[in-house]
C-alpha cells in the first residue's frame, strides 16, 4: 500500500445492546437534567451539544412553563445546564421558581460567574449544594483552546472552582481527553491536589462525537492511544487522595472488571427534560444505550454488567480490536 492510501476498514463487527426502557416512571429520588438553552460564552470546539437553533435559547416564559411540567411530573430535583446555564439572562428567576415549587437544584457550569464572590454566595444561599465544573487542564495555552476562551477565562474557570470549594459546594471537575491535554492528566492531578485540596472528585470523559463538535481533530484519537495514561492516573488519584471517575470508558480499558462509569451527566440523572419541547422526560439510560454498543465478543465478559459499552460510530470507525473480555 501506498503512503497516499487510506487505510483498511475495519472487519465488519456484529454489535449487541442493552435494552433500556423508552419510558421510566418518575420516583421521589428522580433527577432530571434541565437545559436552558446551548447558549455559551465559552466555544469549546469539541462541544457535544446538537448546534440546534432551537434549542439555542429558552425565553423565561417557556423556561417558567418547564419548571411546572417538571413538578407536574414529581421531579423534586433537577440538575440546570447548557450550554451556560449561569449566562441565561434569567437565570436567578428560574431559580427562584425551583425553589418556589420545592424542586432541589445541582449545576453543570464552566465555574467562570462563580469567580464572582457574590454570584457564589447567592448560589450557596438559594440552595445550591453540587456542581460540576468543566476544567480540561491546568495549562493555560491547553485550557484556553480546549474551552474556547481566552486567558481570563481560564482563570475565572479556577477561581470559579475555589469559591465553591470554599463555601462547601460538593463539587466535580470535568477532565474531556484531547490531543491538548494528552499526557497530562497526572500533572493535572497533583495540580488539582496542590490548588483545591483533595474533597472534590474528578471525572475523566472519553470524549464524545456526537454533537456539533464531533468533527474537530483534537478528539479523533482512540482507546489505546490513553490507555496507559488512565491507568497510571487511577494509582496516581489514590496516591494524592483523589477520587477518580469515568464516563464513556469500557471496563477493559480501565483495567478494571469492577469499575461503574458515571454516566454522560454524572450526578445520577435519571431522566432529560426535551430541549427543544420541554414536553418529555426521557430515561438517560435509555438515551445512552441507543448510542452504546457491544462486540458479539463481549457477551460473556465478567464487567458486561457495569461496562458502559463503547460508541457505536467508534465502533464503525475503528472496529473492535481494542476489546478484550474479562474471564467470567
């Protein structure tokens, strides 16, 4: 073969899925994910959200609407998210109807409005109790392309997260794996470890190609290009005193039969309200495995249980050599 030739495509793979129900009743202990609309002030390239024009901005009175659907269903706790969901021009009143309707509020958030000391203090004073904040490296020129801001908001981002940790937010820090921040993630360890303490957990992502950022070259990479690197940090994490989770990772890449992802969301969400009706409760289980996969190889594979499966269209990119079972 030539250096001008593409390269071979994978063996066809015949591919399982766990079945998860369409529909999932909603109980006291529900969490539903509540959107506000895709609208950032942030420009992360490899963004998973869909670049809908519908789903780009919710109005206060739609979003008002939403917040009574979602107590008419029983949800009592919801986690608000974008896009930004701090930027909302009306963000501060649909608080104030969450908790006006007894609904508990967490935040998925790049951290950057907490660096305002006063910002923070009324989020700790309306309710707020966890957050996850997105912050894929310590190194500012890394940061600054891998979240589509500038060196000011790289350091909003960090001052956003000590804020929080300061008014005891319990909080998770968002790791997406790129080409920027490859072979880092143990220096970002001890860096986290070293500026926010240790009573916090991070989450490192693989990251996803499913949104409008699916494309962008900083995340076409594969499993065994990070394999080693995720290991290392596992003993690196309990060195420090860290606790370290996962999501989009299959067990056998962790090395870890009895490993449990976190999901794409990762504060136990059991449903998503619809962003562009704000008229269903999907089940994110259900959401998940229409976009995960097994190989046939992984039937009899001791983690299939908690494995999250791999992504079906990496799956028919790369194929399945990656995967090996663990003995059950």
């Amino acid at each position: 073969m030539s250096g001008h030739d593409a390269p071979a495509a994978p063996k066809p793979v015949r591919l399982l899925r766990k079945r998860k129900p369409a529909h999932l009743p909603v109980t006291a202990r529900s969490i539903a994910l509540f959107r506000l609309g895709e609208q950032c002030n942030n420009d992360c390239p490899m963004c998973s959200n869909t670049g809908s024009m519908e789903a780009f901005f919710q109005p206060m009175k739609e979003v008002m609407r939403r917040v009574g659907y979602l107590q008419s269903q029983g949800v009592r706790q919801v986690v608000l998210t974008g896009g930004e969901p701090t930027i909302h021009p009306d963000f501060w009143g649909v608080v104030a109807a969450l908790n006006q309707h007894g609904i508990r509020w967490d935040i998925n958030t790049h951290g950057r409005s907490f660096s305002d000391t006063d910002f923070a203090d009324q989020a700790v004073f309306e309710g707020l109790g966890r957050a996850i904040v997105s912050f894929h490296s310590h190194i500012e020129d890394a940061s600054m392309v891998i979240s589509g801001t500038n060196s000011r908001g790289h350091y909003e981002t960090i001052e956003g997260i000590k804020n929080l940790l300061e008014r005891d937010v319990w909080l998770m820090l968002n790791y997406v794996m790129t080409r920027q921040n490859q072979g880092t993630l143990l220096e970002y360890l001890g860096y986290c470890a070293t500026n926010f303490g240790t009573k916090y957990q991070v989450k490192v992502v693989f990251p996803s190609t499913a949104g409008k950022g699916g494309q962008w070259d900083g995340i076409q990479f594969r499993f065994h290009e990070v394999q080693s690197e995720i290991v290392e940090a596992q003993a690196r994490a309990e060195e420090l005193g860290i606790t370290l989770v996962f999501e989009g990772f299959p067990n056998c890449i962790l090395g870890d039969a009895k490993h449990k992802n976190i999901s794409r969301s990762g504060f136990g969400e059991t449903h998503y309200l619809d962003d562009v009706s704000g008229n269903d409760l999907y089940p994110i289980q259900f959401i998940e495995a229409e976009f995960s996969a097994y190989p046939e190889s992984c039937v009899d594979c001791a983690a299939i249980k908690q494995c999250p499966g791999i992504a079906r269209s990496y799956l028919n990119t790369y194929g399945a050599g990656e995967f090996v079972p663990f003995p059950s």
